[in-house]
C-alpha cells in the first residue's frame, strides 16, 4: 500500500512529465495548467497547489539536467561529450526542450540554458589543453545545442538520419576541438 508521500510524489511526477512534454511541443504561451492538469490526470486545482503557478512549474519541468561530470584525458573528454549528445539526438529530451523552445521569449529559459551551458562550457575548457580552451568548448556547446535545437524543434533535413549516423560526422569535430589537433590561423 503507497503512503500519501508515495502518492504525492507520483502525482507531481505524473505532473512534471506531462508539463515537459506539453512545454516542449508547445511552448510556455501555448500550454496551460488545465492542459497539463488533464495530460496528467490530475485537476488544475492541485497543480497549482503543487507548484503554485505556471511559471514555477515551468522552472522545474525545463531546468535542464546536468551531464555528469566531465573528466579524464582528452580522448576520454572527446567520448563522453559524445556520447552525451548521441543520448540527446537519440531521445528528445524533454526538460531541455521545454527551455529550449521557451528561451526565446522568455528571459528565465534564457538565463536557465545560458547557466546549465556555462558551466559544462567552463567544466569543459579547464580540462581542455591551449590557451584557446574557453574558444574550443564555446564551439563545441555551440554545436551541441545547435544540432539538438536543429534534430528537435526545427526538425531540419538530413538530421532526421541515425544518431550514430550524425555522430559519424559530428564526433571528429568533437575530438578535434577537445585535442585542439587544428591550430587557429
């Protein structure tokens, strides 16, 4: 039997997964609580007495989970940011959708993307070897939330292929601006 804890955080589970595909698909102007509230099964009365308004379940339904920790060598640095924006072409990611979609119009998805990307960006280019570090993580957050913005939400031709196949061409860029092996003219 779930105690009224267990069934509390289910509810706002049930609630925060259908606020990040509802504000992912249709932005923050478009989604409503009421929407939400029915997407859930829940009532819009107990949405708000949740999360207290609309933009305070927006905050939590597109904060934007970290990556893990990056760490290792370059070549190991190369693999696991690879192999994180393999994960995030592979599945939508919902949250970081949401705020993708909303930082457009909204100055708190913008600052929320800015600082979830500013400190892998920062993370990153400690680690990275050259005076151009900062240069070459900035590159390569640039690229990362350009495809994922591109895959996702624009839907542009060509990256509707395999996430193995996009990161057949995208994975050298990675490795190239992790070693920094290109010099800059």
């Amino acid at each position: 039997m779930t105690t009224r804890l267990e069934q509390r955080r289910q509810t706002e589970d049930r609630i925060l997964t259908a606020a990040r595909r509802l504000f992912g698909e249709q932005g923050f102007d478009r989604t409503t609580i009421r929407a939400i509230a029915t997407a859930a099964g829940s009532d819009p009365g107990l949405v708000m007495r949740y999360f207290g308004s609309k933009e305070k379940l927006f905050a939590q339904a597109a904060a934007i989970p970290a990556d893990g920790p990056i760490d290792g060598t370059p070549d190991q640095i190369a693999r696991q940011l690879t192999e994180a924006l393999t994960s995030k072409l592979a599945d939508e990611p919902t949250a970081a959708l949401a705020a993708l979609r909303a930082m457009f119009s909204h100055p708190e998805a913008a600052d929320e993307v800015r600082t979830a990307m500013a400190a892998q960006q920062r993370q990153v280019a400690a680690l990275l070897p050259g005076e151009d570090a900062v240069l070459r993580s900035g590159v390569i957050g640039a690229l990362t939330l350009g495809l994922v913005i591109s895959r996702h939400l624009v839907r542009l031709d060509g990256l509707d292929a395999s996430p193995e196949e996009l990161m057949a061409v995208a994975g050298p860029l990675i490795d190239e601006l992790v070693t920094g092996s290109r010099p800059i003219e």
